[in-house]
C-alpha cells in the first residue's frame, strides 16, 4: 500500500500548475487524502468513502459519502481524481470512470493506483487466488484502457510501480479541453 500511495503522491506533486481541487475516492481512513492535503495546503481536497472518517487534521479537507457509481458532485468539479487501491472494488467500472470524467474539469487529471491482472497476477491460479483474497475484480490493462476509452479520457499511461513486484500499477489519463476540441 505505502508504494501506491507514494506513486500517486508524486503525480499528483507533478502536476502544474498545483490543483485547485482534488477528488480522492475510495478514500479509506485517509492517509492518502491526507498525505495529499498537507502537500497541497491551497488546495480544496475532497475524500469519497462509503464509510468516511469523521475527522481530518488538514483544514482542506472535505469528507463525504458516496459511491463512485453516482458521485454526488456537479459536472466539471475537479482538476484531479485519485482513486488508490478500489477499482477493483466498484461494482461497474464502466459507469465508475464515465462518472469520474463527468466530475473532472477539462483538461483534468485522472490518477488511479491499482492491481491489474498482469504480471503474476496474469496467471489463472495467481489472479483468481488475488482477487479472491481481496475480494474485488481486477481488470487487465486492456480492459482498463476499454473502459477509459470509453469513458471519454485521452492519453492513458499504465506502468508498473516500483517494488511491488509488477502486481500494482499506476494509471494516468486526461480529460481533453472539449473547447479546444471544438476549435480543432
């Protein structure tokens, strides 16, 4: 878990100019949200969990209740959406990142921390063994780039993360500038 949320930290750092708003989903106890905010203390961070903490030591964080299926927020929210280990958790990935897209502001950012089924997890025994440990489905990086695809998202980039024997792997990808699309 510290690997993911390392490699998610660090894009999120990366990124300029700073975002102004973030979305962390499947937020957990909130390390990551956390960890996020004291990065970016200008930044608005909000956390989304079925089950929220009910405090935070950051004063730029919003803590609420949800499911990404249906996230309560208004179209074009958020410069960033994280999500760190859940994917493999939401119910329909599909309506999951079309929903993320519609909450992402143009030209926003889309960073997700998640086991693939690639690797050693590629291997029936290993995959199944996984995701029946875990309790979720995981994708194959195909698969995951179908459903971004389809979603809307421009520029999908799926890497491995360091030290964690290829079975977690850092997504990236784009909400294109739909004013700049229609320029073109």
């Amino acid at each position: 878990m510290r690997q993911i949320h390392q490699s998610i930290l660090e894009a999120v750092r990366a990124l300029r100019p700073h975002p102004g708003s973030l979305l962390d989903i499947g937020s957990g106890s909130g390390m990551l949200t956390q960890a996020i905010a004291i990065s970016l203390p200008r930044s608005s961070v909000t956390a989304l969990d079925g089950y929220p903490p009910l405090r935070s030591s950051s004063h730029n964080i919003t803590f609420v209740r949800g499911a990404v299926e249906s996230l309560p927020f208004e179209n074009d929210s958020f410069d960033v959406v994280t999500a760190s280990l859940t994917v493999h958790h939401w119910q329909n990935k599909q309506k999951g990142l079309q929903e993320t897209f519609r909450v992402l502001k143009d030209s926003g950012h889309l960073i997700i921390g998640d086991p693939l089924l690639a690797g050693p997890l590629r291997s029936r025994f290993w995959g199944k063994l996984a995701q029946a440990t875990d309790g979720g489905v995981f994708a194959a990086p195909d698969e995951l780039r179908g459903y971004l695809a389809r979603a809307g998202f421009s520029e999908p980039i799926i890497r491995a993360v360091p030290s964690s024997l290829n079975s977690l792997y850092l997504i990236t990808a784009l909400k294109p500038d739909s004013k700049r699309e229609q320029v073109l």
